[in-house]
C-alpha cells in the first residue's frame, strides 16, 4: 500500500492555480496510478483539510528538442485539482505566494 507522501508528488505552482486559491481550488501533481478516492485521503492526511471534491487529468508528454536534430517525448503525468469544503482551513503551503 502507498503512503500518502508516494501519491502527492509535488504542488503545481502557476499564475492560474494560484488563483484558484481564492475559491478552495489547489492543483497537484499525483501518482499516475492513484484515484480520486486515494487523492482525497492522502491530501487531507498531509495538509489535515477536508476535502470536498477531486478532479483528475491525464497529461501527456509533449514532443520536445534536445539538440540539433533528435527529439524525445516527455514523460506523461496525471494532474488533480482538489476543492476545500467551505469550513476548511487553507493550505499554508500556497499561502503568501500570491
């Protein structure tokens, strides 16, 4: 069984998602073989929030140039945007980034 540390990777940190801090919304990148279900615990388990909703996207490596003439894939990952329940605390993580 996965620990929750093995299936959130890393916040993703981006003008947008900064954004969406405003209204409970945090975007994160997970393992790609996690659900949404696993996503929820491992993010209120980690930040001690509640979690009302869990978004996920399949993102696929994009073709790009190493050097003059080859080129290689980078790799695919998933994506999930998690949503605070409205009585939740922030996480401090993203705070004061804006």
């Amino acid at each position: 069984m996965k620990s929750a540390y093995d299936i959130i990777i890393r916040p993703i940190i981006t003008e947008q998602s900064m954004e969406q801090g405003d209204i409970n919304k945090y975007a994160f990148e997970v393992s790609r073989d996690a659900n949404k279900i696993q996503i929820a615990k491992a993010i209120e388990e980690i930040f001690g929030v509640k979690v009302m909703k869990v978004t996920t996207l399949n993102m696929q490596g994009k073709i790009k140039r190493t050097g003059r003439y080859p080129e290689g894939p980078r790799p695919a990952w998933k994506k999930a945007v998690v949503r605070l329940t409205e009585d939740s605390k922030p996480i401090e993580f993203f705070e004061g980034m804006v």
